[in-house]
C-alpha cells in the first residue's frame, strides 16, 4: 500500500515535470526565433540565446527531473531554427556550433548540456569550470585541426553577421556542393566526371573552388586578392602622409596608381621598366621607395589554399629574383626587400606573416591583420556565394 502511493506519487510528479518541460520549451524555441530572425550580429545572437533564451529552462532544471531523450529533442528544434535562419548549414557539426567561441566554435549551449551541467553542479557540486574542463577534453580531439589559429574572427569580430559566420563554418567542414562532395560524400551524384564545371580542368573539390580555379582567377580571386593588399597598402600610405584617413576595408575605392612625395614613392600594380631583357616578371603588386632611409619594399600578397602555403612563399620569392635584382641596379645602395603576404582561402596565417605585418605596421599589426582576414574571408565567401549560383 504505502509502495503503491509512493510510485503513484512518483508518477503525478513526473507528469506535473513533464508538463513544466513542455511548456518552457514552448517559450525557450519561441524567444529562440525570434532571436535568430532579428538583424542581430551572430555574437550577439549567441549571448542573447544563452543568456536570456535559455534561463527559460534553466532556471527550473534544478528542480526537475527530464528524459534527456526529450531535451536533445528540444536541442534537435532549436538546431533548425537556426539553420533555418541561415545561421548554420544544415548539415554542419554540432559539436562545433556548441563548442566555445575562443575553441573555434559557435558558442552556443545546448539545453541538453545545461541541463547535464545543472545536474553534476547540484549533486557533486562540481564548480562550473570543471565541468567545462571536461567538455573541452571531449572537444579536444576532433578540433585542433580547425582550432590552430583559426579562433580570432569568433572572439574578436563582434559585429560580425549570423550568415557569414554560417558560411565559413560550412567552408571549414568543406560542405560546399562541389563535384567531388556530392560523388564521394552525399552520393546524390554518379561516381562519374567530377571535373571543374567553371573550367573542366581539374577535380572540382573546396580547395579547387576557393583558390586553384583558372576560370575564377582573374575575377574573383584577384579582387579578394586586391581587397586584402589594399588594407596593408592604405596603412603604409598613411603612415607616410599620403592619406588623412584610412578606408574601411570593405571599402570599395581602389588606391591611385602613384603616390608622390619628396623623399617616398608608392606604387600599386605598376610595372617596374626593367632595362634587362630577362627581367620578365616586373609587374609586383606594390612598391615603396623610400629616398630618406633608402629603403625599397615589394609586396606581394597571395591567398593559396590552406596546404600551399609554403609552396606559395618560394613560388614568389623565386618569380621575383630577377625583379630584386633589377631594383637594385636601379637603386644601388638602397636595401631591398621583399615581403610575401600569404594568408590562406580561410584566413590562416604564419608566425612569418605576424613579423613582416610588425616590420610593416608597427602597433598597428594586429589590426592591419584582423582587417586583411575580413576582406579575405568576404572574398572567399563571396566566390562560395558565385560558385553555388553558377552550378
Ligand atoms: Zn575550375
């Protein structure tokens, strides 16, 4: 008898749970889309979710006792509410969309894991942090092929839109519809031709698509190619009082060609004339003559795929031999130097790239950096956006 109440007991209070759960859901997927349709900045939309969507139901999980099968149903609800929004592709990692932003991730907490992290807090009284801690040891295998280096345009660029941040995550998953993706990934295409469909000329995968595509190389890739010059240039031009201000680098003004003064010249995409017959490749993307420390600097900029970035560096260094060479007959005791601005498709760079930008820019490295990626990563999706459009 008294068994039987208990368990009677038991079940009322399951139900009276069960209903609670139902309707803070209700309310938790509710503020979620209007949170995820507002024209909030993908940072912002992530705080507000945690903070004020989700205490929905994490204010009474303490109290409650849920099947998780239901909360990663909830989850599953709220994933497509995002994905519906063009927040994230709909076939994109979720262990990346809920892993820290700092991690390479999206930020985003699952009401699963909150619920788990609620329970270990209340039973164990674990702090917080260690429960953290073995979420990121979970994390950790998987990731440190996205993590190295990739973290700063989640934790830095705080206005940045939902749909770009969407898109690149799809690009790091390689997610993009190509030939190759869809014969030997999702199968909804014959095993048969995978060749470029803008060129014919090569496998048609991400890397082709983003930086190894002849038919995209004079428009798309130059103008990303430019885009990310141009920021470096404008510093160098106002450092030397050529320019009052600095354009923003979504800036779609193009510098002038020279740049004159007294004691500095600068150059953008004019060709050197060599007096030797050999020097062919005079054309360098920018040039700066500095009369008073004798002091000519090339740059050169270049945005490879993600594995070519070495390769891409002695390319340019021995392309160029014969141009140095050429300035230094024209410059005899000047020192010249040439800088190799590589950051890849998706915005990776080296340790190099972190020096020759202090070399060039000084304090304002960092800066001229997290610029250069915006440009770069704006041009990568939008040859992502084209690429989709044209196939
Ligand atoms: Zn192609």
């Amino acid at each position: 008898m008294v068994s039987g109440t208990s368990s009677l007991e038991y079940l009322s209070v399951r139900q009276e749970d069960k209903l609670v759960l139902e309707c803070a859901a209700r309310e938790y997927l509710r503020r979620l889309s209007v949170i995820w349709t507002s024209p909030l900045s993908d940072y912002n939309r992530v705080v507000a979710s945690n903070q004020f969507v989700l205490p929905v139901l994490g204010y009474i999980m303490w109290t409650k006792q849920w099947p998780v099968m239901e909360l990663k149903q909830i989850d599953r609800e709220a994933r497509k509410i995002v994905a519906e929004s063009g927040g994230r592709h709909p076939c994109s990692s979720n262990a990346l969309l809920y892993m820290t932003r700092s991690r390479g991730g999206r930020g985003l907490r699952s009401v699963d894991m909150e619920y788990k992290a609620t329970k270990i807090k209340g039973a164990v009284r674990l702090h917080y942090q260690s429960v953290r801690l073995v979420m990121k040891i979970v994390h950790w295998e998987w990731c440190g092929s996205l993590k190295s280096k990739r973290q700063g345009w989640g934790v830095e660029w705080k206005n940045c839109p939902s749909h770009t941040i969407a898109g690149l995550v799809e690009l790091y998953e390689q997610l993009l519809p190509t030939r190759v993706y869809t014969s030997q990934k999702t199968h909804t295409s014959g095993e048969g031709d995978v060749r470029c469909r803008l060129c014919g000329k090569a496998p048609e995968s991400v890397a082709h698509i983003l930086s190894g595509c002849s038919a995209l190389a004079q428009s798309k890739y130059l103008s990303r190619h430019d885009a990310a010059l141009k920021v470096l240039f404008y510093e160098l031009l106002y450092d030397k009082g050529f320019i009052d201000e600095i354009p923003p680098w979504y800036s779609p003004d193009k510098p002038k060609p020279v740049y004159e003064s007294e004691n500095v010249k600068a150059y953008w995409d004019v060709p050197i004339f060599a007096d030797q017959q050999e020097v062919r490749c005079i054309r360098v993307d920018a040039r700066i003559v500095n009369h008073i420390c004798k002091r000519v600097v090339t740059l050169e900029v270049s945005c490879p795929w993600v594995n070519n970035r070495t390769r891409k560096d002695e390319e340019k260094t021995l392309k160029y031999g014969p141009l140095r060479w050429e300035l230094r007959q024209q410059f005899p005791d000047y020192e010249v130097k040439q800088y190799n601005i590589i950051m890849d498709a998706l915005v990776g760079w080296s340790r190099e790239l972190d020096v020759m930008l202090r070399e060039l820019a000084g304090g304002r490295s960092t800066d001229v950096l997290r610029k250069m990626q915006r440009a770069v990563l704006s041009g990568t999706l939008n040859i992502a956006r084209t690429f989709k459009v044209a196939v």
